[in-house]
C-alpha cells in the first residue's frame, strides 16, 4: 500500500489538543457529518470524564484505534483527528479499504488534563519536564487488562480499560492500535507478531520521513528483536510480575486473533540513536552507567520523600506515581543485571541510549516530585520540611536538567511529520491484517 497520497494531505499542527479540544472536534465532525460519523459514549473514566468514539467506515472488518494510551503521549490524539477526517473526506478509503473504524482519541482524559501544561508547547523540553505526569503503573489505562494465569494474577482493572474491553468485545477487531511516543528515542514499533516483513516496511515508513530508528537498548530486557527498531510485542505474563500491572492492549487484542500494533515515536531527534558504529566503552560498563544514575535518582527522592512523608496531606496522583516509582523501579532495573554479551564494545547509539534513559528519569520523576510538593504548599500546607526540600529537590531538578541541556543534541521534530508516520503505519499495519483473515 502507498500512503504516500494520504500523508502528503496531512496540515500542519503547532500543538497538542487539550482534552476539551478532543471532545469539541468530536462533537462538530459527529454534527457535520451525521451520516459517516457515529459518536458515542463507550465508558467514563475514574474522575467522571466521558470516554467517547467515533466510528465511521463500511468494514466487514473492524479496527480499534486507542489514543493516549499513556497520557504524556499525545501524538495519537493528532493521529486520530487525522484519520478520521482523512476517512470522512476520502471515500474510495472508507467504503473500499475493508474496515469500520473505532477511534478513541484519549483513553486517559484525567491523565491528560495533568499533561496539559505543556501540549501547547511540545518542543519545549523544560515545559514538558515541569508538566509532566505519568501514572504509578497499575494505573495506566493500557497496562490494566485482567490476567488469569495460575502464576500471577490480575483483576484490579480500572474503568477507562473495562470501556476499551466492552469496545473489542463489541467489535471483535482484526486490527488494534496503540498509539504511543516517547521523547528521546528513536522510531520504532511493537508487533504482536513476529512479521519481519512488516516490521521492515514500517522502519523504512519512518526512515523516509527523516526519523532516526532506535538501534539502542530495547525498553524491556527480554524484548525480542523481529528486525531493526521492531520487537514483538511483551504480553502481561512475561512483565506483569516484574512492574506489578496487569495484560496489554495486546494480550486482550489475542482473544480476538487480532494483529496489535505499536508505534514508539519520539518527539526530538538525535541521529546517534541510530549510529551502529563501536565505542572503546565495553556495553556492560553503559547498562551499568544507567543503572547506577537511576539509583542516584531513586536514592535522593526516597530521602527527600522520608523528610516530607509525614507533613503530606494530600493524596495527589502526583504522589503515588512518584511513591510507585520510588518503590517499584528497583526490580526492573534488576532485570538488567547479568545480561549476555555484555563485554563486547558498545554501538553509539547504545551509549546515547543508556545515557538519555538517565536524563529522562531524572527529569520525569524530579518534576513530579516537584508537583507533588507544589500541591501540597499550593493548598496551604507551607510546613518547614516541606518548603526546604521544594527549594533543594528544585536546584536538584535545574543541575539536571543543565546536565541534560549541556549533553543534548537532538531538535525537535515537526508534529506533522510525527502524525504522518504514525498514521501511515496505520494504514499499513491494516493492510497487513486483513491478509490475516483471510478477507
């Protein structure tokens, strides 16, 4: 399939939707559009948000489209409004691809609220750090669905996934993707199975549109590599026990025979992400580099959260993802420890990779540290300890985020060409399934 015709429709985009913004353009392409587009409530999220798709498409196949699985990762959000006005104007594509379409721009509308401090400045790194919020992880949408294994088990699903569940019970879906983006990272993607083809396919989608691949380490220790920057995709019973979460998207999108898709974007470009070439630094020595910067890390909040944790008041979500992170990281950094080949020399992009994981922690969890006090004193709690750790935490988080600056060489990446690729591996990934069922 050539996406080429569609992406080249795409406009371009200055910032994130807020999730208001979301609601507003589902209800005026609904309202303009009355007999392509279906717009109906599928649940409600645990602050009382509704969640709503759109559906539109003739099929006989069906295709789930979650957006904002993680609510830091809002490029879905432009990627669905995408698709659906793509579906809306182009008809040959709506009545003649083979699929109705069910897309969810934002699956967590309260997470994404607590992003929104800097959706309108996407290429503004500081914003994004000090804005920053990401759930503990059994409170992430996409990392919640039930697992029923004899050697761990999973029921403690939240109410945003039993609406994606109740959607591909409904729709029994041949294709289901999960709309994702990282920061620092190359492109790369998820498969729920091991498709060398398509794998090479949706590299070369991203490598034309100028993104570097991500060649450094994999996110998950034991992920396994179907070809560059592509790995099939973990199931909640390889890492459920190691992060305490539940089953995928993924895992639930296997009741149905359905091929998962993933897409892993960044939001700033730095080529030595890709570089494959050798350093004089054996790879142990960098896994041991990043391990010990996020110990660092994990030690100082954890001081810092003994001084404060008896004069917090406030049971912000700031707080427990920040307790969770505290408390929880330390075993998934062990699933690191005596890792094979670790002697030979390490790539570029190994040591880049290694390294900006630090930076990315740092920042990530310093800024919700920083929010979590902020609350606090915000709503009149200006104790002594907690007043003096905001002023230390907070020199803390700009010697990081210095550190960080003075290493960066990546430039922001233009929104536009982040949506045309993950739409674009939509649409091929699509394509893909159907001659998975046959049709």
């Amino acid at each position: 399939m050539d996406v080429t015709p569609y992406l080249s429709r795409l406009p371009e985009y200055t910032a994130f939707p807020t999730v208001d913004e979301m609601h507003a353009e589902l209800d005026e392409l609904a309202a303009a559009h009355p007999g392509l587009v279906r717009l109906r409530r599928i649940g409600t999220s645990r602050l009382g948000e509704p969640m709503r798709v759109a559906t539109i498409g003739a099929g006989p196949l069906d295709a789930v489209i979650i957006g904002g699985p993680h609510p830091n990762e809002p490029i879905g959000a432009l990627t669905v409004s995408a698709l659906l006005r793509l579906l809306i104007e182009d008809a040959p594509l709506r009545e003649e691809f083979g699929y109705r379409w069910h897309l969810v721009p934002c699956v967590d509308p309260d997470g994404a609220r607590l992003n929104e401090g800097w959706y309108g400045r996407p290429s503004d790194r500081r914003a994004y750090a000090e804005n920053f919020y990401r759930p503990a992880e059994a409170d992430q949408v996409e990392w919640t669905f039930p697992l029923t294994g004899e050697d761990y088990f999973f029921d403690r699903t939240l109410p945003e996934t039993q609406a994606l569940m109740r959607l591909m019970d409904e729709t029994r879906p041949a294709f289901v993707y999960s709309l994702h983006n990282g920061e620092l990272q190359g492109a790369f993607s998820y498969l729920s199975r091991p498709d060398a083809e398509l794998a090479a396919r949706l590299a070369a989608l991203a490598g034309s549109h100028g993104l570097p691949l991500h060649m450094g380490p994999p996110e998950v220790p034991s992920a396994v590599r179907i070809g560059p920057a592509a790995y099939v995709t973990p199931r909640g019973a390889q890492i459920g026990s190691v992060y305490g979460i539940g089953g995928g998207s993924v895992d639930y999108a296997d009741r149905f025979g359905a091929l998962h898709l993933v897409t892993e974007l960044p939001y700033w470009a730095d080529h030595r992400v890709s570089d494959q070439s050798t350093t004089g630094e054996p790879y142990g020595r960098t896994i041991e580099a990043c391990l010990d910067g996020q110990r660092e890390l994990i030690g100082e909040l954890a001081r810092s959260l003994a001084a404060v944790k008896g004069d917090l008041k406030i049971a912000s979500p700031f707080r427990r993802a920040l307790e969770d992170f505290v408390g929880a990281h330390e075993e998934f950094m062990g699933e690191w420890e005596g890792m094979p080949d670790t002697d030979r020399p390490a790539t570029v992009a190994e040591v880049v990779g290694n390294r900006q994981v630090v930076h990315l922690m740092r920042l990530r969890y310093c800024g919700t540290y920083l929010r979590m006090l902020d609350a606090e004193l915000g709503a009149g709690n200006r104790t002594p300890a907690i007043r003096s750790e905001r002023a230390r935490l907070g020199a803390r988080f700009e010697e990081w985020f210095a550190e960080a600056e003075a290493e960066a060489r990546a430039t922001p990446i233009p929104l536009r060409t982040l949506v045309a690729v993950q739409l674009g591996a939509g649409l091929i990934a699509a394509e893909a399934a159907k001659g998975v069922t046959g049709t």
